[in-house]
C-alpha cells in the first residue's frame, strides 16, 4: 500500500500525483482519502488501517501540511513504523518551506525545483525498486505564449507547476526594435530596460530588451507583455529568457498561437 499524506490545501498537486500512482500500481494500492475513505466510514479508524498496511509513506511537504496536527500525526507515526517496520518513506517537497529536522537526513523529492512530471518518474522508480537516475533533461516551470495580429504580439509568461519569485525576462530579437512599443499591462509597475546590442551566437547578433515585475509568476497569476510593431516590420523574436539566479539566464519554451 501506498499511503498519501498531505493537507487538503494542496490537493490540485497532490491528487494529480495520487492518480498518477494509481495508474502505475492500482487505485487498491494507493490509500488517498478522496477514494480510499467513503461517506459513513470513520475517518480514524480508516486512516490507521491505511497507515498500518502501507509499505510506502509519501508525505508532501508544504507550509500546509508542516501547520497541519493531522498530517503531523501521520508522518510522524509513519516515522516510528519506518524503524519498527522498514517502512519505506519518502518526503516530497512541494514548495520552499524548509524540512522539518526529524527528516533531514532522509532524501526527499524535490518537486519545487524539478516539476511535478519529473518527481512523479522518481516516485515510481522509487517504488518500483527501480534507480531514480536519470539524465538531466531540460526542463521548465515557465511556458510562453505568443500571438499576433495587425502590428500587435501578446506574449504570456505563466508558471506550470509552482512559483517563480524572479519576474525578469530578456526578449531577444533578431531585428531592430528601436521602434517597437513595450507594455505590461494591468500591472501597477513593472521595470524595463533601453534595447540594447546583444551576441546571439558566435555570427549572429541581435537586439534585447529587458523587462521585469516586482511580483512572483504563479500559477494562475501570468504575465503579459504588448508589444506594438511598424506596420511595415516583420517581428523576429528570437528567444525569451528567464533570470533564475542574479546574473544567470536561461531560455523558456515559446510557442506561437
């Protein structure tokens, strides 16, 4: 049995992860409460049962459950079975709050920095009995999405997975855009920068902008970005990229609608 632990805040990621299991290993082997108990059940005694059977404990760590008694209870009672019972636990870190002590010196799954995709490979091969290696794959949080129409391109910035705290991005192009307008709208501030000559690569270079908010990117909470061009000038975006640490960039997938 796979037992699912999390407070009921964070179920939009929780459950896309337990139905994933289910699909692996059986919705039978997984206990997750929105199936696992029913009206009329008591909710104790089911979560004992649950607890006492499970091989594998994953406990989702976010400030939710970290504040939860409940939660608490169970991963703290699957700690005491795990040296009584060999139990295998395996902590998943869902945003950047910090490990309670106790599991420290346990490795855990890093959602927050490798997305839900990648962390639900791991789990499976984890409970499969299979190596969690891999080879670093590219990946990101971040998606952008562009249109246009009569001399305007709205590009959207969105988060997939999880927050992004550093809103600055870097708009290449491959053309002059001295002449083009730049926007966020219904933003109350945002930062920009004077375009400015930048290497593309070791033949090619091009224009950048910078442009940036004060705010995270979340989901659900986007970033969009106007762009106004010459109605005789062809616009040739080149690539976005997000700063991810001070200094260091990295290029987003962009796709056009």
């Amino acid at each position: 049995m796979i037992f699912v632990s999390h407070n009921y805040n964070d179920k939009a990621i929780v459950e896309r992860f337990a139905v994933a299991l289910s699909e692996s290993f059986g919705q039978e082997k997984v206990f997750y409460d929105s199936w696992s108990i029913q009206p009329g059940d008591g909710i104790i005694d089911r979560m004992n049962s649950g607890l006492s059977s499970c091989k594998f404990f994953l406990f989702f760590v976010t400030k939710h459950s970290l504040n939860s008694k409940m939660v608490q209870l169970e991963w703290q009672n699957a700690l005491m079975a795990k040296a009584k019972n060999g139990i295998k636990f395996i902590p998943i870190r869902v945003d950047n709050s910090e490990m309670p002590i106790l599991l420290m010196q346990s490795l855990y799954i890093d959602l927050y920095s490798a997305g839900i995709d990648a962390s639900i490979r791991q789990a499976v091969d984890v409970i499969s009995g299979k190596s969690t290696y891999s080879p670093i794959e590219l990946f990101s949080n971040l998606h952008s999405h562009a249109t246009q129409s009569n001399g305007l391109c709205i590009l959207n910035i969105e988060a997939k997975s999880f927050m992004e705290p550093i809103s600055s991005f870097l708009l290449v192009f491959n053309n002059n855009i001295d002449e083009f307008e730049f926007d966020i709208p219904d933003e109350c501030a945002y930062n920009s920068s004077e375009s400015y000559s930048i290497k593309i690569d070791e033949q090619t270079s091009g224009q950048a902008k910078a442009l940036g908010l004060d705010r995270a990117i979340v989901p659900g909470h986007s970033l969009n970005i106007t762009i106004k061009i010459p109605i005789d000038v062809v616009m040739d975006l080149r690539s976005i990229l997000h700063e991810r640490t001070k200094g260091s960039w990295a290029p987003i997938p962009l796709t056009w609608n």
